[in-house]
C-alpha cells in the first residue's frame, strides 16, 4: 500500500515509462540546461523547449523550470522529442488506484487553514532561511511555500500579501494534482468527507480487485 500526492511519480512507479536510458553525458546536458535558467530565466528557457518539442511545452507551465529541463535534457540525450516518449509506457504493476476527493471549496478551504497553521509552526523562518541561502539552495527555490515570501523579505510587499499569494499557489497546485490523476491515470474516486460509508465502499472495491 503505497500513498501518493504526486501524479507524475505515481505514475512513473505504477508504469514503466520510458523517458531515455542514462548515459555518461547526463550529467553534463542537465548542468548545461541549469546554467541556460540562471543566465536566461524561466521564460526564455521554455522557449526552447517551445521551438523543439511543442507538444512538450504545451504540458508543461512556463514556471515550472524543473520539468521544462528535465525535458530539454530528455531530448537532448536520446535525440528524441519527450512527448513522443511519454507515450511509450508499460503498466509495471497489476494495481488499483484509490483516490480521495471532495468538494472543491471544501478543499481549498482545508488548504487556507493549513497554509495558516504552517505560519504559526515557523513557516517564515524556514523561508527565510531558504532566501538568505538561495545562493546554494537553488533547486528548493522552485517549491511552494518559500518563493512566496521573497517580496516580503525584500520590502516590495506585505506579509499578508504574501499569505494570500502562498494559498492561492497551493490552491492551484493541488488543481493541478487533481488534473493529472484524472487525465493520466485510473483512478477510482471516493468522498471520504460526504460520504459515511466511504471505508467500506473502498474496502470491497479492494476485494473485487483482488478477486476475493
């Protein structure tokens, strides 16, 4: 039994997803494509991969710097478009996906009141940490809950500015989440939150899974 947030690797655990073999040079390609972020930006780095995989870039935000590389580096190590390469999956496991959902303003409103009780456990001095460190700390950069809060260190904005800004980026990600499950995998949906008999229902599609 294996609990998941995250679609993407999910999926690469449930499938045999074939995104290119490791070669001597990977290393090196990726350092190349972190380099072209720093000097470039994120923007103009997803125009790369914009001009050599469309279909790629259509997926993938223009933010979201880490996939956008790890794409290029794909690409540039099997000499293969990565769009033409997710496809090529094969189911690893016999497996059953359980997902819990409910509805959506009752589940942004559990992420407002966790955005809110992880400011009162020391959410700001982590981020601060990480801002002060940012120099070193650069692939922790691209996570929700610390980018947020640089305009506040930095005078440009207020703290609850910036509070308001980290729910809704949590808001969207957890959209995103949900789109991915829905979009790239079998998922058997359950509401644990209005639905009382919820355990019970999972417990025998679990037993018609396993034919019992």
């Amino acid at each position: 039994i294996i609990a998941c947030g995250t679609g993407f690797y999910g999926n690469d655990l449930f499938n045999k997803m074939q995104l290119g073999e490791k070669t001597p040079e990977e290393r090196s390609v990726s350092q190349k494509w972190e380099n072209y972020l720093k000097e470039k930006g994120a923007e103009k780095l997803w125009q790369v991969l914009n001009e050599q995989d469309p279909k790629a870039a259509e997926k993938i935000p223009v933010a979201n710097s880490r996939r956008t590389m790890r794409a290029l580096t794909v690409i540039e190590r099997t000499g293969k478009k990565f769009s033409e390469q997710q496809k090529q999956i094969e189911p690893r496991y016999d497996y059953l996906i359980i997902g819990l959902n409910s509805d959506r303003q009752e589940i942004y409103r559990r992420i407002n009141l966790r955005v809110d009780k992880m400011m009162e456990q020391g959410m700001l001095d982590e981020a601060k940490f990480i801002y002060q460190n940012r120099a070193r700390e650069y692939q922790v950069l691209q996570a929700i809950a610390y980018k947020e809060f640089f305009p506040y260190f930095e005078g440009q904005e207020t703290l609850e500015h910036c509070i308001e800004d980290l729910k809704t980026a949590s808001r969207r990600y957890a959209k995103r989440q949900l789109t991915y499950f829905r979009n790239k995998l079998p998922v058997v949906w359950f509401d644990p939150l209005d639905d009382s008999g919820c355990e019970q229902k999972i417990l025998k599609k679990v037993k018609e899974w396993k034919n019992e």
